[in-house]
C-alpha cells in the first residue's frame, strides 16, 4: 500500500456570475486557452456537498506551461455578484500568475477597465528579483501578476 502523500494541484476553481465576462477577461485578456467546457452534474455537485439540484457550468483553461484554471458560473442557485472579502479576511485572497511583458499587460487590462490596484513593486523571491502588481479581476478575484527579472 502506498502511503498518502500529495502530488500537485490540478486547479483552483473561480466562481463568475458571468461567463462570458470571465471569459474575456481570462483567455483574451490574459491569455489562457480553452481546454474543455463542460455541465456539471447536479446529483455529482450534491453527493460532494455543493448545492442541492445546483446548475453550473465549467470551463478549463490553460496556461502555456500547461497550468490551468476552471472557471464555473451557478445559474441556479444564484450566488453574490462579486466577492467582497478583503485582504484580512481568511480564505483565498488572490492568485498568482507569472507573466512577461508587464508593463504592457497592465496597459491592455487598464485599458480594459481592469486597472491595477497599486504600483509595480520590485521583490525578492527565493534570490530572483521579479515585479509584482495586483490587479481586481471579475467577480472581485485579485490578481498578482508577477514578472522574473530578465537576467542577462
């Protein structure tokens, strides 16, 4: 018998009230590519413990590195709009996604109505210097962009 031990992460799940926003944001804005769409089951969802007789759908995008993100929106039941946790509040507070180009990206997101929340801040991670900025995506996620300094 094997031992338990964890392997990796497969995905966090990003709940949107609107799919298509959140897939504008997600795949056009930033990138990602659609990997599959799917329904999920109502009597599945429930025998996990989620909503009784919950309609959602669910979409999986991925990452060049082939990372990926699921994206899932509740027709019924209906949830909040936005998230409105804060920074100090337990849960997740933000996602990180590793990019190039950052300057440009937050042009094109500011550009789309998602401007950063804050500067550009230089930081040290793990010995490599990288740039960090958060940006307030859809349905109140915040996101850390964050870009390696390009060594020479």
């Amino acid at each position: 018998m094997t031992a338990p031990a964890l392997r990796s992460v497969l995905h966090p799940v990003i709940i949107t009230g609107d799919m298509p926003n959140a897939l504008a944001f997600y795949r056009d804005l930033l990138g990602f590519r659609l990997k599959s769409e799917m329904v999920h089951d109502p009597a599945a969802l429930a025998r996990l413990g989620g909503p009784r007789e919950a309609e959602a759908s669910a979409v999986i995008l991925d990452a060049p590195d082939g990372s990926e993100i699921e994206i899932a929106c509740f027709t019924s039941p209906r949830g909040a709009a936005r998230s409105a946790a804060g920074w100090p509040d337990a849960g997740i507070r933000s996602i990180t996604f590793i990019v190039e180009g950052l300057t440009d990206m937050l042009d094109r997101m500011a550009k789309a109505g998602y401007a950063p929340a804050g500067d550009v801040v230089p930081f040290s991670v793990e010995g490599d210097a990288v740039r960090v900025a958060y940006v307030n995506g859809p349905d109140g996620v915040v996101l850390t962009l964050l870009e390696r300094e390009r060594r020479a």
